[in-house]
C-alpha cells in the first residue's frame, strides 16, 4: 500500500484544516487506517484510527471532541478533520495502514505496515 497524506499547514489557535491520506496498491476493507503525530524529540502518537471495514472510530483522548477521522471509500482515502485546534497539535502527522485490524492494537505505532510521508500541522497561538 502506498499512502499519500496531503492537507497540512498553518493556521491560528482556534481554526480548523483537513487532512488527507489517499491509498493506493490494495483492497482495504480489511485495513486499519490512522493517523499519528510527532514532535522533535518526542515519540510518534497515536492520534485516530478507524476500521475500513466498518468505519469503526477510535482517538486519542486529547483530540477526542475535536478531531474526526472518516473515509471515502471511493476515493480509497482517509481524512481527518481537525476542529479547535490547539498550539499543542502542533506536530508532523502522518497516516499509517495496518492490513489487518484489530480494537486491541489500533493505537499502537507498531502495528502498522505502511506509513504516508507526514504533512506539517503549524498552530500559531
């Protein structure tokens, strides 16, 4: 699978951006989609993910509320939309592919097989 994530930028404490992550090379209905963020320094987090299968969603608790992840299965992308957003969302985000899913590890940065190449998220406060 080959992910192309898109949709990053600059924006003010407060506003909003979607990301994209379009998928290419598979079939997903099997797939974990997610989405994960990093910062200089710090470990890779998980931030969303959902069941291609069922659109079954699962987020991290600092964006839950804010942050939506969904699919377009025609389009074979995955986006998340980013609302309220906080200077602390500041961060490379990245969307990973997991060819089997599972509640149980969809959080976890290990379990995916495949990553995108990660778009910048700039929040000015």
């Amino acid at each position: 699978v080959q992910l192309q994530a898109s949709g990053g930028g600059l924006v003010q404490a407060g506003g909003s951006l979607r990301l994209s992550c379009a998928a290419s090379g598979r079939t997903l209905s099997r797939y974990a989609m997610g989405w994960f963020r990093q910062t200089p320094g710090k470990e890779r987090e998980f931030v969303a993910a959902l069941s291609w299968g069922t659109g079954s969603a699962y987020y991290a608790e600092s964006v839950k509320g804010r942050f939506t992840i969904s699919r377009d299965i025609a389009k074979n992308t995955v986006y998340l939309q980013m609302d309220s957003l906080k200077p602390e969302d500041t961060a490379v985000y990245y969307c990973a592919a997991d060819s089997n899913f599972s509640r149980l590890t969809v959080r976890s940065k290990t379990t995916y097989n495949y990553w995108g190449q990660g778009t910048l998220v700039t929040v000015s406060s």
